[in-house]
C-alpha cells in the first residue's frame, strides 16, 4: 500500500467526469526549481511525480474547484503575494485551497 492509494480509489469512484484533472509533469520542471532554490518538500514531489498538476474537487455548478496543486511551483518575484510575507522577496506556489489561500515557500532574500 502506497501514501495515496486512499486518493487513486477515490478518483476510481466518482461518478463525475472532470471531479479530478490530473496532468503529467516532467521530473526536469521540478528539478530546475529545486537548482534555484533547494529541495522541494518530500511530500509535494511525491504527489506530483504521481498525479502531476491537479485540480481536485470540483465546487456543484461552477467551473471552480477547491484544491489546486501546482505543478511545476510558480515562482512569484516581488509580488504582491510575496511581499505579504515579512523579507520575502520570492513565493514558491505550490497549490491553492479555497477559503484558506495559497500554499508555498517563501524564499527570504537568498536564504
């Protein structure tokens, strides 16, 4: 049994199409982040190098979904998002989760 057999069932039973859009990355995209700014975390790259970008939870009657992981991390350089944070001049984006926010690193001025 593997960390998300509970996730690959899950995908196999709904009966929704689109309920979950997985889409392939290549190992390169992630290890170019990972030259710039050290390891990922384990748990990000073990999901991503299974399922990918993923758009999970799809909300009844709209186009949105709840769960966003992004695939490869965008890299945001002072912007908005990274300039919330105290010192951080760059924000790892990793996914996005309604009603919560963003998900990510935040690279404190070289760091």
């Amino acid at each position: 049994m593997t960390r998300f057999d509970w996730l690959r069932k899950e995908v196999e039973v709904v009966p929704r199409k689109k309920f979950f859009v997985f889409e392939p990355v290549s190992s390169v995209e992630l290890e170019h982040v990972e030259k710039s700014f050290g390891p990922l975390p384990r748990d990000y790259k073990e999901f991503v190098e299974e399922f990918g970008k993923a758009k999970m939870f799809l909300a009844p009657r709209t186009p949105l979904y709840l769960l966003e992981v992004i695939a490869p991390p965008r890299i945001l350089r002072n912007s908005s998002e990274a300039g919330r944070r105290e010192n951080c001049a760059t924000f790892i984006k990793l996914g996005y989760y309604v009603n919560t926010g963003s998900v990510g690193l935040a690279w404190l001025n070289g760091q």
